[in-house]
C-alpha cells in the first residue's frame, strides 16, 4: 500500500496555484476535501506520494507557495503535521 502526505492550504487561490505547479512536475496528486481535524483556511487539500516529499517542498519554496502545513495519518486516523 502507498503511503500518501497531505497538504492543506489557508486560501483556495494557493491550493490550486500548487495543484497546477504539481502537475506540471509530473507528481501523481490528488484533490481531497481538507480533513475537519485540520484547521485550514481553504476546503481543499492536496494528497500525494510520501516518495515525493522533498520534490513537493522544493517547490513549494522555489514557488513561493503559501502552505499552512504538511500532514501524515498516523495508524489511529489522527493527521501530524510535518511541516507548517
């Protein structure tokens, strides 16, 4: 089974920025509905491979993509942040 990381976002404007720039990298992403546990300004959140993690945060950086957070679920449902 893959492991998935999450993104969430605190404006719909940044999750789509980021949403494109990931697909022109070529990373396998997904639209997700952002988990209530996860307090974020924007409905929208972005799932991809764990494997992919450091592509993903180099361009967020280089981008200047607006993030409030990195999450995993841990093996009880709760989302841990990484990265804010």
């Amino acid at each position: 089974m893959e492991s998935w990381l999450l993104i969430a976002f605190d404006s719909t404007q940044q999750a789509l920025r980021a949403e494109m720039l990931l697909e022109y990298a070529d990373i396998e992403i997904d639209l997700y509905p952002t988990p209530k546990t996860i307090t974020a300004g924007c409905a929208l959140s972005i799932q991809f491979p764990k494997e992919e993690l450091m592509s993903v945060q180099q361009i967020m950086k280089q981008e200047h993509v607006e993030i409030r957070g990195i999450y995993y679920k841990d093996n009880k449902d709760r989302y841990i942040c990484i990265e804010e």
